[in-house]
C-alpha cells in the first residue's frame, strides 16, 4: 500500500471511536485497549494522514481531519443548554467538519452551526442509486444518493466558505451565547454572529441591537 499509494490517507473510524473493554478470559479494559489503538494510531499518522470521525481524546493527536462532529448535546434532561465545546477545542489546530449537511434536520440550522463554529461543508453520499441498498443491512443509506444533494451542497459551500475561509486555521478565543443569539471571536479577531430566532437581530459596526 506504501509503495502503489504513496498519499493516500487512512480512515480506521473504529480505531477513534469505538472503545470497548472485553470481559473474556483476557479481560482487556478500556485503558488497555485506548494504549493499543493509539500506538496504531501513532504508526499509521507517522507516514499518512489520518482521517477520524468523533475521535476520543486519545486519538486526536494523530488526527489529520476530525469529521461527524455535533452541534447538539445529547439532549437529556439533565442538560439545559448545547456548547460547541468540541469545536472550539480543536479550532485552529485540526481541520474539521460537523455532522453531514444531509443529515441535518434544517439546512439553516446546519448553515449557522458552519458559520458560528468554522466548520467545513460535509454531505454523506453514496455514488449509486439507493434502490441498490433497499431490505438490506445498508438501508440507512436510502437518502443520501449523489445526484439528490450535489447542487445544495456546491450552493451551499460557496455561500459559507466567504465566512469560513477568513477563520480558516484560526482557534476560538471567545464564545458566548444570548438566548438564539451566538457569538464567536477567533484568534485573528473576526467576529461572527448568527440568530437562531425568528426575530431580526442587527449588527453594525462591530455593535449589535
């Protein structure tokens, strides 16, 4: 694989975010098992990039993109409010992207989530017609055919990456949050503001009312 693909990266998913201990014979822990796929991790990142989704903490140094991160909490009772925490650790310091546009339950809500945290435009999508996948163990599929999401994702991205593209690189060093209204400072001191409501909020000048 070295030789006949010299840079092609790797996407071992299972390896960033699937930690499981086994109560066999061998009884490996958890802590155990996060040693053995980190030194996995280290060899393979030490000659390729390394594509993750939802990488655990262990994992993320070795980490060349992060993708599939959420923007909402688990919503369990006992939370009352979503931060974009995950984000705003790895802003400016590995590449990412949020949940896929496609999988989203409103594309303005997933358009501001890009904004507000600097994520790239990710869609999940499969190349061939989903009545392939019909009564089958890959029917989760059936709404993410190509040719259904190729002009929104190509509109889509032209609009935000004029945001994105002025923080790209750049950490988080500010996030705060007014009801439907979130702001985000970024190192390089562009600031963005997005509402969630449905009232008009108005910024000008660096002032907003």
């Amino acid at each position: 694989l070295d030789k006949k693909y010299p840079d092609v990266g790797i996407a071992p998913d299972s390896l960033g975010n699937v930690l499981s201990s086994d109560f066999g014979t061998k009884g490996t822990s958890r802590v155990k098992t996060a040693e053995t796929f980190r030194s996995l991790l280290e060899e393979y990142s030490a000659s390729r990039s390394v594509l993750l989704s939802r990488p655990f903490d262990y994992a993320l140094a070795y980490t060349s993109y992060a993708t599939d991160l959420p923007m909402q909490s688990s919503m369990f009772d006992i939370e009352t409010e979503t931060v974009p925490f995950y984000q705003m650790v790895l802003k400016g310091y590995i590449p990412f992207s949020n949940l896929p546009g496609n999988r989203s339950t409103t594309l303005d809500d997933y358009k501001l989530g890009l904004l507000e945290t600097g994520a790239d435009v990710s869609y999940l999508w499969i190349a061939e017609h989903p009545e392939y996948v019909r009564d089958s163990r890959m029917q989760w599929f059936m709404n993410v055919y190509r040719d259904d999401w190729l002009n929104e994702a190509a509109d889509l991205y032209a609009e935000v990456s004029k945001v994105t593209s002025l923080v790209k690189g750049k950490s988080i060093t500010s996030y705060t949050r007014d009801g439907t209204i979130h702001t985000t400072v970024f190192s390089n001191g562009v600031t963005v503001t997005v509402n969630y409501g449905d009232k008009t909020y108005t910024v000008t000048r660096g002032k907003a009312k």
